[in-house]
C-alpha cells in the first residue's frame, strides 16, 4: 500500500536501515529494514499501516520529529522528510527484521525511486503501525479485492484467513478454516502474479490490466461473480483495497446490489487514477 500523507518504541517513531533488498516481480521490490531500534515494534496482525519518513536530498538519515503534548515537533532547520503510507509485508521479530515492499510505478514517486535506488545501510524512518482489519469469526465466507498496490496487504490478510500467521508472532487464525475465499487481484500482466499464502478453500483471480483502465478489470470482475460459496451474503466478509474510483464502485456493488453487511466491509481507496 501507499498513500500519502510513531524514534524508538516510547514515542511511536523509529529509524531503521535498510539491510537488504531484492525484486518480487519485475515492477515490485522489497525493501528489509532492521536496527537497534526495531526492538518492540508491534508489527503482527493482518493489513498492518505504517508510515515511512524518507530523507531528502543531501539528508543521510530523515528528520524525525519528537513527541509532545501538542503534537509532533520537527528539528529545526532540518527540512521534513517525505511521508507515505505503507503496510508491512512480514515482520520478524526473532530476526530482527521489517519487509515493505513497493511498487516501482513507470514515473517514480519519491518512495517508488528511493526504494528502487535503496542498498544496505540507507535510512528510512518509520511509524508503529495500525490496522482495523481482523477476520470475522462468524463469516462463512471471504472476500479479498485489490490491485498491485494492495499486494502486501493482501497477503496478510490470505495468512491470518488460512492460518499461516507470520514469523515469531501468534497464529492469527479467528475463522472458520473451511470457509471459503475468494481473492480478485488486478496487475498489469502475468509477470506480476506472485506467490500467495492460502488455504485449501482460498480460490486465487489474477486480473492482467493490459492497456486498460485501473481498476476497470477489478470492478467487472467483482461485479459479475457470486458469492463465495453461494452462502448468504449477509455472513460474507470483504477486505477491498484498490484505486479510489474502483473501490468507491465495489463497495456500492456489494453493499447496494450483493447484499453484504456494512460492517462486514472493509474498503480502503489506496490511490487516485490520473
């Protein structure tokens, strides 16, 4: 995920380094950060939202603000560090060490470039994370939505329902394990599927965008399919995160035209189409 816009675990803010990186797909990379500063960080769960700070020009290390009472308060003199949101992709806290993976956009943005340009030892600064999210136990089936975007997420999501969990945390299983899932993942072509944890009952749709609109592919897809398991749709929990337009129209589909309930959907507009 990214969007735009808490030093060590007291104020909620933390510097990190990077300590390795490497190409999922052609256009996704993954960036591992660790550090003394790493310790503490609660980083388990599903669809976990952090903010990175990234350094400016001529910066070695990203300004970082302190906390207080009325807010953050920035260095000064020091220009403040570009802001994204991200998800943690897999957090280990045995090893020490915090994965975010980016997607490598054709016109870099300020994250996109300095993730494609990162090496061992570059600084990022980095909020504790939150999310909402958490599998339903009373559903009876999933749905999981979204683009290249929410890739990281959404394979967090796919852990904590197929009870996989991650690396040194507990096991995020609060589901049915037989209930089924129904994943809708749109990317440009074929060379941007990627390996994803699931289940038995998981059912994976890779969508190739081609030439085509974002976020087009996802909605006819979504829109023209069933419920999972054709069981009521009013026991069916959805977990959405796209292009804004694509996840406005999704979400209407499936509460106005599907049947679920609203509480049962979780939708996130993670960028805007141009």
């Amino acid at each position: 995920m990214s969007g735009t816009d808490h030093a060590p675990a007291r104020t909620g803010h933390r510097t990190l380094q990077v300590l390795r990186t490497e190409r999922v797909t052609p256009r996704m990379a993954r960036v591992t950060l660790g550090g003394d500063e790493l310790a503490g960080f609660p980083g388990d769960g599903p669809d976990q939202r952090i903010k990175l700070f990234f350094p400016m020009p001529g910066q070695h290390r990203p300004a970082m603000p302190r906390a207080s009472s009325g807010g953050p308060v920035w260095p000064p003199g020091e220009p403040r560090p570009v802001i994204r949101s991200y998800t943690v992709r897999r957090f280990d806290a045995a090893a020490g060490e915090l994965d975010v993976d980016f997607v490598l956009h054709g016109a870099h943005g300020p994250a996109a470039a300095w993730a494609a340009a990162a090496a061992p030892g570059d600084w990022v600064g980095v909020s504790d994370p939150g999310g909402r999210y958490q599998p339903d136990p009373t559903a009876l089936a999933h749905l999981v939505i979204g683009d290249e975007s929410a890739l990281p997420a959404i394979a967090t999501v796919l852990e904590a329902l197929a009870g996989v969990g991650q690396p040194g945390g507990p096991d995020t299983t609060t589901g049915p394990a037989e209930a089924p899932v129904e994943v809708f993942i749109e990317v440009v072509d074929a060379a941007e599927e990627q390996p994803l944890p699931t289940g038995p009952s998981t059912r994976v749709h890779w969508l190739h965008r081609g030439d085509r609109a974002a976020g087009r592919p996802l909605t006819e897809a979504v829109t023209s399919a069933g419920t999972p398991g054709g069981v009521d749709p009013a026991r069916c929990q959805a977990w959405l995160s796209a292009e804004a337009a694509a996840v406005r129209d999704i979400r209407a589909h499936l509460l106005d035209e599907r049947g679920l309930s609203r509480r049962m959907v979780y939708a996130t507009g993670y960028w805007r189409a141009r």
